[in-house]
C-alpha cells in the first residue's frame, strides 16, 4: 500500500497544489506500538523516505512522508532501561519521525485512525470521558 500511495502522491504531486491535502493524506503512515518491532520499523520507514523514495521520486515526496509513532504507554521500549529508550526517542525524532507516547489508538479504518489520550485500567469514569472528548482523528493513506 506504501509503494501504491508513493505513486499515487508523485502523479498527483504534477498537478499542482490543489491536491495537496490529498498528497499529505497519501505520505501520513501510522506506526502502532512504541516496543522494539514499532520503533525498528519507524525508524526504517525514515530510511526508506530520506534514501530510496528522494532517489525514485525526488525531495518533493520524500520530504512530505509523515510518519507517526504511536505507543499508549508513557515511554516507548517500556521494557527497556529508561536511558536506551531516551536514545531511541532522540534518534527516531532526529531523522523525523513523530513519537506520542501516552496515546492509545481508539479506532481504524482504511484511510483514518482515531488516537486519544492512554488511561490506565483504573481510570475514573471522568478521566475516561476527558480521555474520549480529546479524541482526535488522523487522515492517513
């Protein structure tokens, strides 16, 4: 689906900015959970953006992929000491990835992802309706 959207974002990328929303819809990925597989893929996809995409379909697309690291818990590498978790994050924020933490993936569907805030199991009712109301979606391709 990644390469699919590359060309559908480089055709349309010729047409001007009228599909700008369209194209950034189309470079948004979303990656779900901050352990070793999400953060080794995040950091790969970035690779992949700032190498291989820039080469085949210039900076105007490889400039323009999100990517977006999503982990419910406080940290990403939960099980891993504090400071490897730190260099991680630094690493995967220095070559542009986005890492939220403390977010939870409520809801998928095939072009948007909900996120909200993470509660723990024993959330209040009001902290599970606050976590709710603060819901927001993410177009994606």
């Amino acid at each position: 689906r990644l390469l699919s959207n590359l060309e559908k974002a480089a055709a349309l990328n010729h047409q001007g900015d009228r599909y700008r929303a369209e194209i950034d819809r189309l470079l948004k990925v979303v990656v779900v959970g901050g352990g070793p597989t999400g953060v080794e893929l995040s950091a790969e996809l970035a690779d992949f953006a700032h190498n291989d995409v820039a080469k085949r379909y210039g900076t105007d697309i490889s400039s323009r992929i999100q990517i977006i690291l999503v982990e419910a818990m406080p940290r990403i590498l939960a099980p891993f000491d504090e400071s490897l978790a730190n260099v991680a994050r630094e690493h995967l924020i220095s070559k542009g990835v986005d890492v939220r933490t403390g977010t939870a993936v409520t809801h998928v569907e095939s072009k948007d992802v909900t996120l909200s805030p993470s509660t723990p199991r024993s959330a209040t009712p009001e902290q599970k309706a606050a976590a709710s109301a603060a819901a927001r979606s993410e177009e994606m391709g």
